[in-house]
C-alpha cells in the first residue's frame, strides 16, 4: 500500500513509468504528478495511488510468472543453465521494432531489471541483451513468443 509521496515514487519507478506516462494514464498534467512527489505540495489523489498498485500487481504477477518458468525449465532439463539472456531495449522505437508485444519500452525494461535481479538472487547467470547485439539465431531463440 503506498502511503508516502517517496513510495508513490518509488512504485512509479519500479514498474516503469515515467512522469510524463503516468500523466496521461490518468488525464493529467506533468506538472501536476511533479507536485504528487514534491514534499511541498498535496498528496496524490487516491485514483493515481490505485493506478500505481494495480499497476505493482501486474508488474509482480508477471516478474513470479517468469521465475517460475525459467524454475520450471530448470527442473525439466535438471540443473541450472550456463547463462540467461534477457532482451533489453535502447528505445520506443526499438522495442516497436523488436518487442514482442505492444507496449511501453520502460514498462518491459523495468520487468526485465526485476527478473534478472530475482534470477541473480537465485543463483542463475544472467546477462541482459540489446537485441540488436544478438546473432540472428540467438536474437529469434529469445524473442520466439514474439506475436
């Protein structure tokens, strides 16, 4: 529950949106969001503060969905891989490109960032990719959810 204009913050930030985004989610002004996290003025309004749970809800569901896929796949092939790559992305326009769904680079970013530190904590290898750093098969392995 966020009950302070630093985790109010703190959220937006984890889950990857910026100012600007969260703004125009709700109908809203960046200047007015900049005041939701500056001390000196009001607190946020209760439906940016549920915008930004629901939107930890999602990004925690999604984070435990992959590691227990990548735990799952662990067990199947008994043991822990040599490495994990992780797709990253430089840019909107990249992630437009390369993503494999529709959506805000950030917001992916900011999962990625989540899983690969869980998986770290785990014990698993992992190494963040840009995908155009990637061979072309390594590149297709990766993205092969890609709709």
């Amino acid at each position: 529950m966020i009950t302070t204009k630093a985790e109010f913050r703190a959220v937006r930030e984890r889950v990857g949106l910026t100012q600007k985004m969260l703004a125009n989610q709700l109908g809203n002004t960046l200047d007015m969001v900049k005041k939701w996290e500056n001390p000196k003025y009001s607190n946020p309004p209760q439906d940016a503060i549920t915008l930004l749970e629901n939107a930890l809800d999602s990004h925690q569901r999604i984070v435990d969905e992959a590691i227990r896929h990548v735990h799952a796949t662990t067990s199947l092939h008994e043991g822990k891989p040599q490495g994990i790559d992780l797709l990253y992305y430089r840019s909107q326009a990249q992630y437009d490109k390369y993503g494999r769904d529709v959506g805000e680079y950030n917001v992916v970013n900011a999962r990625t960032r989540e899983i690969a530190v869980r998986l770290q904590q785990d014990g698993y290898p992992v190494t963040l990719q840009y995908p155009e750093d990637l061979d072309e098969h390594l590149f297709h392995t990766l993205a092969s959810t890609r709709r």
